[in-house]
C-alpha cells in the first residue's frame, strides 16, 4: 500500500486523506498512520507546489545548473565536499552522479553576477572541488513530470531525408 501511497502523494499531494483512503480501499485512519510513520521515518521529507515560471517572484530568480568534479579520496571525497556543499542556501538540489563529472548542483539566486559569485567565492574555493561548469536556465518545460507550457500547441517534428 505505501508505495502505490506515494505514487498519489508525488502526482497530486492535495489529495486529502480521505480521497487517498478511497483510491486505495484502505481506511483514513490506515492512510493517517501510513502518513505519519512515513514523515516520522524520513520517506516523506517534505511537500512542494511545482510553479510556473509566470508566478509571482519567479521573474527575478535564476536557476543554474552547476556540474562539479571532485577530487577522489579514501576518506569519502564525494560525500565530504557534498555534505559541505548542501550546507549553502543558494543549492536547492545536489546529485552525486556518475559521467564526466561528479556532483551536480542546482543553485538559485536573484542575478547572474549573485550565482557566478557564489560560484567563484563559495563552490570553487572548497578544498576537492577541481572544476566546475555552470548552465543558466533559460526556459521551463516540464518539471517533476509536470509540463510547464500546457496550453501550446504540440507540434510535430518534421523529419527530412
């Protein structure tokens, strides 16, 4: 039951108990408790609303994209520079990845010049940082597998041969 719970709460959260109850033929007291020992164990973190770019106080934020390589070490290098990294309030997400390089970041602030300083003065200066290499965004398309522009037209690509 918990698994097809969370499947719910990821596409619509706003489901209230209730509603979640009767999707699931369990009672609401059954979702309550499954609800709660999810958020007391940490499965849960947390609930967001995934927002247009439209929304009010979306215009002045920028987003990038930051793709860091990390010296490897013994003494868990990865985990050492992300615990380190996490701690700053301008990363909103961090991912140890495999590829070309070793952490991704997304990091969030109110211009251009605010994210390439935490870059240069925060990130960059972390002992087992090596390089990074940063990506603004420019436009949202889908989102936690929300598209972002429903009310477009799709249009189909043309293939030429």
């Amino acid at each position: 039951m918990k698994e097809k719970l969370i499947s719910l709460l990821r596409s619509n959260a706003r489901l209230s108990n209730a509603e979640l109850a009767v999707e699931l033929n369990v009672s609401e007291t059954e979702i309550n408790s499954a609800i709660s020992e999810m958020e007391k164990d940490g499965v849960i973190r947390g609930y967001a609303a995934i927002v247009t770019d439209q929304a009010p106080g979306s215009e002045t934020r920028v987003k990038a994209l930051i793709e860091v390589k990390v010296t490897p070490s013994r003494d868990g290098g990865f985990d050492r520079v992300a615990r380190r990294i996490a701690k700053f309030p301008e990363v909103t997400d961090l991912f140890l990845l495999s590829g070309n390089y070793d952490l991704l970041l997304t990091v969030e602030g109110n211009s251009l010049q605010q994210v390439a300083s935490f870059v240069s003065d925060k990130l960059a200066t972390i002992d087992g940082v090596i390089s990074t290499a940063t990506a603004f965004q420019l436009k949202k398309y889908k989102e936690s597998g929300m598209i972002m522009q429903s009310d477009e037209e799709y249009e189909r690509l043309k293939i030429c041969f």
